[in-house]
C-alpha cells in the first residue's frame, strides 16, 4: 500500500499540505466505491490507487464489485457502445437482466455509508434498491455527447434519482439533465507499477519473458482489443509506416471481465494481422500485467492511441509521463491532454495517411521526440496525477457534506 507522502518528492509539500487541509472536514466519513470490475481498464487502476489514499488521509474508504451473470456483462457492454453513440436494440428482455442483476446485488450488499460513488453504467440502477440517506454520485467514464436516444432515456430515470454526475469533458454535459454535472479528469498513479521507474535491469528481465525482441524502433498501442480503440485502423497505419522505416508495432490490452466482446475483436486483429504476426513485425499480447505495460512504453519510440470514441484516454498520460511522443486522435477527453504540435499530435481518427506520416517524422527526427517527450511529461505533471484527482473528490465531496 502506498501512503500520501510517498508522492512527496513528485508533487511537492504545498499539494501534500492542500490534501490533508481539506481531508479535515470528512475525518470519519465513510464512502463506497462501486464498479463491475477490480482488473482490467482505467477505472480499476485508479480506485486501487485512490482508495488507499483516501484511508491514508482519514476517509473510511471501501470498494465494492457488482457481480454479474455473462449475459449482464453482454448485456452492459452494449450498454456501454450506445453511450458512446452506437444503435442498439433495447429490447424488454435486456432491461429485465440488467435490472435483475442490480436487485440481486443490493440484496447481499448493504450500504450505510456517508457517500455512494457508483461508477459507470453497469451499477447505475442500484440507487433505486436503497433507502437512500446520502449523496449519491454517477461517475461515468464514456463519451456521453452522442448516446443512442432509447438508452438514455432508459438510464436517465435512474441517474434523475442522483445528487451528482461526474464526467470527463465539458462536451458530455446534457443540456436538459436537471441533475449537477461536474467535470473531473482521471488520472494516473506514478507510483503504480505500470508508472514507476523502472531498473535496467527489470525492463531486459521482462523483454526476455515476453520474448520482445528490440532490434528497430517500436511503435505500440496499449488498449483493450475494443472496436472503439480501432485496432484494425492501425494496422493500416503500420503497413504504410513500414514502408518508410524498418520498424515493429506492439498492441497490447488485456482482456477484461466485464468486456465480452474482447476476444472477438482480438481473433479479428489477429486474422488481419498474420503474416505481419508471422514475421515478428506485429506482436499482439494479452497479458494483464502492468509492469510489462510500463516497459513496453518505455522502450517504444512512438505510443500511438488512434481511438474512435474515447471518455478520456490515459494511456496518452502514461505515455506522456514517461516523455513518450504520443500521437493519438482528436476525440473525446484526448485533447484535454495533447496541445497538438507541442506535446504530442492529434488527427482526426480516420486520417491513417496523417498518422503515419507523423509516425514517420517522430522516428526520423530523434531531437523533436525528445522535446514532444519532455514537454509532455512536465503537462501530465500538473494536470494528470492521481493527487489531483485526490483534490478534486475532496472538493466534492466538502460540498455535499
């Protein structure tokens, strides 16, 4: 477990000594975190960073797991793709197992806590199955600009029931939700394994294991294999890429719980990509394992994000904190974290011809990776670490105690 000032040496004593000042009002609070997964995507990742912290600074802080049947998850992610402007077909049948599902949960989960954060759409109906006595808040991680209309006018008769919405960019506001929306980043954990510094001799240990050979420069992409992350598109951009310069691209995305589809978008990839798979000039790992996502970042000489829809995007933090050129699309909360030409490159999502032309500028022009990369670190910095994701829930929260 890692404690508050742990971070001093990275942030400073006036960020350290801002938290505790305004922990000081919710001293014996008790809060609930809920989602549907502990492993795999950046929710999980930043409540096993958060959480700790919050108990550090004298917040009783807890974490719950919905648990689900295979056709709730399929059911959710679904839900999850019409958010993000999908059309899906809402049928009875899905509404009752989603329902069922958050019944059955509240049924053996009880909550008595000071405040409930429920995160994303999967547990968002369980504040109808409570005598709710205390601040609820949605934290929703999705693209929200262009949700499928059915579906949220489906959702919305639960999120009304909220005293809070949390989102990622001003752009997912809803002009006509009677309910508060906030606007709070993610953030990354620099000392969790996928961000801390890394030995020498870690990074060959791990290259040997995961037999990922270093002789030309490396392109990668870390995402789950979703159709949103458009995994396909960048094996168009690579084979135009390698025309120009002997090099290997790396797609790396674990395979999470709650995401059914994974494994069908990655035999796609894989079907598409085999004889470039076969000539070792595409690697595809699914591994969970984040100190291997560490290293591949840092031996990689562009990070690549070519996401169709995306809610924020941290893989760009991550690459931008290890002084990484990123180049990604212009969609969704990536933007908030990329000035184009400064700190990293933004296209629009389908220009593959643009993205591999800057790829190909990045790797033949070593003094301006170097400048991308170092100015990135310095804006993922002040912008993009977990303490400032810390501040602003302590914000929050001291205004609904």
């Amino acid at each position: 477990m890692r404690w508050l000032e742990d971070y001093r040496e990275i942030v400073g004593d006036e960020v350290l000594h801002n938290i505790y000042q305004r922990a000081k009002r919710l001293f014996g609070k008790h809060i609930v975190h809920i989602n549907s997964t502990y492993i795999g995507g950046g929710v999980a990742e930043m409540l096993a960073s958060l959480i700790p912290l919050m108990n550090d600074i004298g917040i009783d802080t807890g974490w719950r797991i919905l648990q689900g049947s295979p056709d709730f998850f399929t059911i959710t992610k679904k839900f999850h793709n019409g958010l993000q402007g999908e059309e899906i077909n809402l049928s009875e049948l899905k509404k009752e197992l989603y329902i069922q599902s958050n019944i059955n949960f509240s049924v053996y989960t009880h909550i008595t806590h000071d405040f409930v954060i429920i995160h994303d759409p999967q547990p968002l109906p369980l504040i109808k199955f409570y005598k709710k006595r205390q601040p609820w808040i949605w934290r929703c991680h999705v693209d929200l600009s262009n949700p499928d209309e059915e579906l949220w006018e489906f959702l919305s008769k639960f999120i009304l029931k909220y005293d809070m919405i949390i989102i990622s960019n001003e752009k997912y506001k809803k002009a006509h939700l009677p309910v508060r929306q906030k606007v709070i980043y993610p953030a990354i954990d620099p000392l969790s394994p996928k961000n801390m510094n890394l030995s020498e001799k870690t990074i060959l240990k791990y290259l040997r294991k995961f037999d990922i050979p270093t002789d030309k420069p490396i392109i990668t992409q870390i995402s789950r294999f979703d159709k949103w992350k458009d995994p396909l598109g960048v094996i168009d951009v690579f084979e135009i890429v390698k025309e120009k310069v002997d090099c290997r691209l790396i797609m790396c995305g674990s395979m999470a719980p709650d995401d059914p589809e994974g494994w069908r978008i990655y035999q796609k990839v894989e079907r598409r990509a085999k004889e470039l798979i076969e000539d070792s000039d595409i690697i595809l790992i699914t591994s969970e394992n984040n100190i291997l996502v560490n290293v591949l970042q840092r031996i990689s000489s562009v990070i690549i994000q070519k996401s169709l829809r995306e809610g924020f995007g941290l893989t760009v933090s991550e690459g931008l904190w290890k002084s990484k050129p990123v180049i990604a699309s212009n969609v969704g909360g990536i933007p908030l974290q990329i000035k184009d030409g400064v700190n990293g490159f933004l296209l629009e999502p389908n220009d593959t011809m643009g993205f591999a032309d800057k790829i190909i500028q990045i790797l033949q022009d070593p003094k301006l990776a170097k400048e991308i990369g170092n100015n990135g670190k310095e804006y993922a910095k002040h912008n993009f670490l977990i303490t400032r994701l810390l501040i602003n829930y302590l914000d929050l929260m001291n205004e609904l105690v």
